[in-house]
C-alpha cells in the first residue's frame, strides 16, 4: 500500500485538539460523542414514550405488561473537514536562521497551523449554528416565528419572560441551556420585564447577567454566539455578519448522552481527534513548501427535537 502524502505532526496535532476560540460556542451547545469508525449509528427518540401512562396491575399468578420503546435507530457517517496553510520553503528557512542567531520568533509552520484551525472551527460554528437557528429542526409545537410587537426588540409591548416561560412550561423535559445571537441577547438582558423579575423591582431600565438569568428560568447555562464570518464571495469586498442570528433556543442538554443511551437535543458525532500534519507541495513558488493541514471527522445531530424550543426572529434586525 502506498504510504499517505499526510504526515502527522505531533506539533501541529497539540494545536489542532488543544485549540479554544472563545467567542464559539458550537462545542457546548452540540457537544463532542466519539465514535468508533466514521459510519456511526445514533438512537433518534420520541420522548412521549417515557411519558405514556401504561396498564402497571399485576394479578397475583399474571405476568407484567410487556412495554415497547418506539427510539429510531438511525445511521449517519462522519464528514472529514479540513483546510491547509501554505508555507514556502523559504519562510521555514529564514525561521530556522532567525532562530540559529538567538531571535525569537515564531515558526511559521504553527503560525499557519493556527490559523486554519480558526477557519475549520469557524465552519463548525457555522454548521451548528445553521441546524440549532433553524425553523425546520423543530416541531410544530416547539417554534414560534415573532414579528412586529411581538418581538423582545419592542420594549413597550412584548414580554419575553411571560413567553419564554410559556414555552418552556409546555415542554416534556425542561430545557437547561438557552443559546442567543449576539444582538439577541443584549436586547433580552435588558428588557424592562425581564430586569424587573430579576430585580424584583418597577424599574424600567438595567441589564441582567447571564446567571441571573439562569437562575430566572432555571438553566444550567446561557450560551452567547459572539462568531462572524464573512459572506462576500472571494475577491469581494468583505460582508461580515454574525455566525448567531437575531433568533433564541432554549435546549435540554445531557452532557453524559452517547449514541446508545441518554436522552438529549443533540450532540457532535467525532471520529478520532483532530488531526494536524504537513503534505509536501514541490510546486509552492520556485524552492517548493508545505501545506499545513488541520482538519477532524465529525457530524453534527438532532437526536430529540421535541427536547428543543425556537424563537425565530427574537429581536429585530
């Protein structure tokens, strides 16, 4: 067998898994369940099973009634994401002489290694963000749509504690993690309503803390998406816009959950580590160089969507 162009970097790899950006958040909203190959199986749940009300009388010679569990047994495969950083030939030179004279300078290799790690973990962010902040993953029971007075934005008229207790009142298995856009967010923790459950007071104006806030609807975890990215098409004038929109999802989060048992919103399927290395490229500039490669094999799941509340469009833009 022919041995792989990749070579692994013990280096590069402790960026790779080592690496934390901390305006991200996709890793504690769908968290990380390694698997043991890429094609992977997950049990999809219908939670109303662990809430139906069967027959549980027992003659004295009869036989317990027998109960059946309705989970979905799905299979899915890990996706590999990756990307590489050109390094020249020359630039690793003129590192290794600035390094020979006692300059401190920083190798060009874990430099690129670091940023496209930020780039891989932005498209993480991304994905997780596209499938939490979507109508479509909810059902119909689990979503409203808010426009007009209805939005938090309207300080005078809505009134998000009264609606976010509703929502999380109608829900068989209560949320523990709420997850906010940027701009949600700072318009929800200063809301007159909200300030004042908190406050305990008629003030009209303050801002609440996101353990304060917790504490208020009885979440283990307020989690803020602060992510952007940029959407213009390459060469363009750069378009920066929030990876977390103006929307709200209040979650039920079970940290313990794996692909066989516990029941949870979803989680992030993981195919090994990440993974760091270098591939030679002869054809970099005229002495050649190397592409630094940071990638990991994962996919991102909905396992129980009824375990998950929408507000779509929260505040206004």
């Amino acid at each position: 067998m022919a041995k792989t162009p990749f070579v692994i970097v013990p280096e590069l790899t402790a960026i790779a898994v080592a690496y934390r950006q901390g305006n991200l958040i996709a890793d504690s909203v769908l968290p990380y369940v390694p698997v043991a190959t890429q094609d992977f199986r997950y049990k999809r749940f219908s939670v109303a099973d662990d809430f139906t009300f069967p027959n549980t009388l027992v003659g004295r010679k009869g036989a317990p009634q027998q109960v059946e569990f309705s989970e979905t047994e799905v299979t899915d495969t890990t996706q590999d994401h990756a990307l590489d950083g050109p390094v020249p030939n020359a630039d690793i030179e003129a590192f290794q002489k600035a390094r020979e004279a006692g300059q401190r300078v920083t190798d060009p290799r874990l430099r690129a290694a670091t940023q496209v790690m930020q780039l891989v973990m932005t498209a993480r962010e991304k994905r997780a963000a596209d499938l939490v902040f979507n109508l479509n993953t909810y059902g119909v029971n689990n979503r409203q749509t808010l426009s007009g007075t209805s939005q938090w934005s309207d300080y005078t008229n809505s009134n998000p504690q009264s609606a976010i207790t509703t929502a999380l009142d109608s829900m068989v298995m209560r949320p523990n993690i709420a997850v906010f856009g940027r701009r949600t967010w700072s318009v929800v923790s200063q809301h007159p309503r909200v300030v004042q459950a908190v406050f305990k007071t008629n003030q009209s104006a303050g801002v609440v803390s996101r353990q304060q806030f917790a504490e208020l609807f009885e979440l283990d975890e307020v989690l803020v998406g602060d992510g952007f990215i940029n959407t213009a098409a390459k060469g363009q004038a750069p378009t920066i816009a929030r990876l977390w929109g103006l929307h709200a999802a209040f979650l039920h989060r079970n940290m313990s959950a794996d692909t066989e048992f516990g029941i949870t919103f979803g989680f992030t399927a993981r195919f090994g580590d990440r993974v760091g290395g270098e591939v030679q490229d002869p054809n970099m500039g005229m002495r050649g160089g190397i592409r630094v490669r940071q990638g990991e094999s994962v996919k991102e799941v909905v396992t129980a969507n009824d375990l998950g509340y929408y507000f779509q469009n929260a505040v206004a833009a």
